[in-house]
C-alpha cells in the first residue's frame, strides 16, 4: 500500500499549484530536475538572509556560523550515503563535476596505456565522456558492458569483459532513460576480484532508493542535489578515504591547499583538498534540508510510490497502438517511463502534451549510445516522483492519446 500522504506532500512544494497553457501543471521531468519543498525554499532564504559569508575563511562570527553549517550538512550527507568518514563526503557542483574529478584526478594518477575502462552502454553522457577524455590523454582504452532487450545489464557477460587489465568500473546505480535499477553489489564485488576500482553514478538512484556506499562496498560514488529535492549547482563526490588520499587534487585553487610558494604547493587534508575555490555555499547548507525531507518520508516509501505509479502508466500505455516503452518492467525500475511511438517523434508528443500542462522531456536524454542500442534517436520520458498522483498518470495518458490522433 501506499504509504504517503500525498496531500500533505504536495502542499509543501508551492511550484506545483500552478496553470501552465490553462491547464493544471503535472510535471512529469522529475529525472531531469525534481522540485523543491517549502522546507527547502526556507532553508536557502534563511541563509542568504541570516548566515551568509563564505566558508572556512573565518575570524569572524558570521563565517564561523555558515563554516559549521556547512559541515552539518556533510554530515548529513555522510548519514544520508552511510559513509563511515565525513572526510569522504566531498561537495562538488554536480555529479558530472564529481565524475570529472575522479576520471581526472583518479585517472591520470592510476591509468596507463594497456589499461581497460568498463561502462556500460546505459550510461549518461556524463558517466561516459569524462572517462574518453582520461583514455585520450593515458592510452587507456575503453569496453562496456552490454544491455539487454529488456534494459538490464546482461550480468552474464561481466565476467568476460573483466580482467586484470580493466582498472576501473564505471556504472549507473539506476539509469535515466531505462530506469533500471542495477545490481551494484554484485558488480562491485566482480570488479574487485580482478582489482579494478569502481565509480558508481548515482545520480538517479539517490532520489528514489536508499544508498548505504559501505554496504555497495563502492569506491567513487557521486550524486545531484538538484534531482533530489534540493538545490541546483551542488552535487556530492563520495570517495574510500584511502583513494582519496593516494590521488592528486583536481581542480587547483582556494581551499584545497595546505602550503603555496611561486612554484610549488602542498594539498590540504581531506575533503578541502578537492573542494577548491568557493563553494556553493547557500545550496550546500540547504541541501542539509532536502535531505531530512527525503528521510523523514523515507527512501523505501518513495520508491514504492513511484514503481506504483509506473505500473500504472505501464498498464494505461498497453494498448496505445505503435507504442513501445524502454526498459525493464517496473518493480525492476525507479519510476521513469520512456517510449517511443512508431512513425511519431517524441519531440512532438513532448510539445503536444505540453500544451495540456503536462512537462515530460523529449530528446537523446544525455544517453545517445543507449538510443543507437536500441536502433533509435530519440525517446520520451516521463519521470516521476514523490509528489505525483495516479491522477497525474492518467492525466498524462489521456494527453498522449489524444497527441497521437492529433499527429498520426
Ligand atoms: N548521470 C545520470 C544518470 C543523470 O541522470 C544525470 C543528470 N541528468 C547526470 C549523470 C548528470 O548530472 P548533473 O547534470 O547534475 O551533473
């Protein structure tokens, strides 16, 4: 059974109460960013208005009250991702800056020509090109891991394309497009077997599922604020202590140091040394809200309400003629839905259902290499969260249907 009080939910995220093009808002984009909650909204007002001043550069009780903020809401982080060290908890600006510094920082120190980079081909582009760019510049080389029809990863050719040449194992917890929910674990231990680092995409799943790195026993695991109820421009980077202390600082500047001349400079301790320059410091504090608000309604919750609300538009899209949705079945999945229509662009069902108010993305969705798996450009992709409705679902059907008699 369900077990949250969608109406108490939805009155504290004030953005969706809302007409867009007349209609109500059913905002189904939750994969590319989710919305924030009052608590949230607050959260970030009361610290541009109460606690602002910039971090770890004190002296003055203004700092040292944002500086100690800024390190409650590591740890909560540190709670959230169940990491045993909050000197493992690192705030980046997004998972992709998180992947960059570990593809860069990780790579250039522990890469050499020869050597083997495992993706999967559900990657996003984010959890894909950084790991190019590090190939390019070590002579590594690049292989992944095959899907399946269905969307999961084919398990069954894992062993075969880990070696001890293959030194690190890039994966999405879940994916963006699919939705599939991957089996972490067992990659993870595969991966150490044959002495490879593993650097996990979490990015779709800590929204939807509850994440305990020690138990993934993950090496990297990085995350976006924004997709989770809190705030753009701030992601985490979680990394094993011991990595983190064999491999050089990424970025260069502010904060990261311990010792500076003209030409020279020892790097701080952990985490300031990958946390150079300013930080975003308003959203950082803030995210320590949105990730009680998750807490407090519970990860387990939310996922079942979204594999609930999938199934429904799972069942409610069987007959739609030409239509194909991508990926696995939804108990399998985190509450995304991609399709495509035979004959149709997504872009246009997009632009179509837009103007009955309902916010779904069209497009490649960061994911090119899946879309050419699967034979296509393009998909798309309805998303939902925790304050979506089974009416909402139905909303958005009925705005389908009617899209597609339009444009057939
Ligand atoms: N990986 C996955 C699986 C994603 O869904 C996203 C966001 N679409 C990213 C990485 C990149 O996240 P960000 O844009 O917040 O850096």
């Amino acid at each position: 059974a369900d077990k949250l009080d969608l109406d108490a939910i939805r009155a504290d995220f004030p953005i969706l109460h809302q007409e867009v093009h007349g209609k109500p808002l059913v905002y189904l984009d939750n994969a590319a960013s989710s919305q924030k909650p009052q608590q949230v909204i607050d959260a970030l007002r009361e610290v541009d208005e109460r606690f602002y001043a910039n971090v770890h550069r004190g002296g003055h009780q203004l700092s040292n009250e944002s500086t100690s903020m800024y390190e409650e809401s590591r740890e909560a982080a540190q709670r959230f991702l169940g990491a045993k060290s909050k000197n493992e908890v690192i705030f980046t600006y997004g998972t992709t800056s998180a992947i960059n510094t570990v593809a860069h920082a990780w790579g250039s120190a522990n890469l050499a020509p020869g050597d083997e980079i495992l993706v999967t081909e559900m990657e996003h582009h984010s959890n894909l090109v950084p790991w190019q760019q590090i190939a390019q510049l070590t002579g590594a080389k690049i292989k992944a891991l095959p899907i399946t029809g269905d969307g999961l990863l084919a398990m069954d050719e894992l062993p075969g394309l880990l070696s001890e040449r293959t030194k690190m194992v890039a994966v999405s917890a879940a994916s963006n497009v699919l939705g599939t929910i991957n089996p972490v674990t067992e990659i993870v231990r595969q991966a150490h077997e044959v002495g490879a680092v593993v650097s996990v995409d979490a990015a779709q799943a800590a929204p939807h599922k509850p994440i305990d790195v020690v138990a993934w026993d993950a090496d990297f695991v990085a995350l976006s604020a924004h997709k989770m109820v809190g705030p753009s421009g701030l992601g985490i980077l979680y990394g094993k202590q011991a990595l983190l202390e064999a491999m050089p600082p990424f970025l260069g500047g502010g904060s990261m140091i311990n010792t500076v001349t003209i030409d020279s400079f020892t790097p701080a301790l952990l985490p300031a040394k990958f946390e150079a320059g300013t930080p975003p410091i308003t959203a950082a504090i803030a995210f320590k809200a949105a990730i009680e608000y998750l807490e407090n309604i519970g990860l387990d919750n939310i996922l079942a309400h979204e594999q609930m609300l999938a199934e429904y538009a799972h069942q409610l899209l069987a007959d739609v003629p030409g239509l194909r949705i991508l990926g696995p079945a939804p108990h399998q999945k985190a509450g995304i839905v991609s399709f495509t229509v035979d004959g149709i662009s997504p872009n246009d069902i997009g632009m179509m259902i837009d103007t009955a108010g309902v916010a779904i993305r069209a497009g490649h969705h960061c994911a090119m290499p899946l879309h050419a798996r699967y034979g296509i450009a393009s998909s798309a992709r309805a998303s939902f969260y925790l304050y979506n409705t089974r009416e909402e679902v139905e909303i958005f059907v009925a705005a389908v249907r009617k899209a597609l008699t339009i444009l057939s």
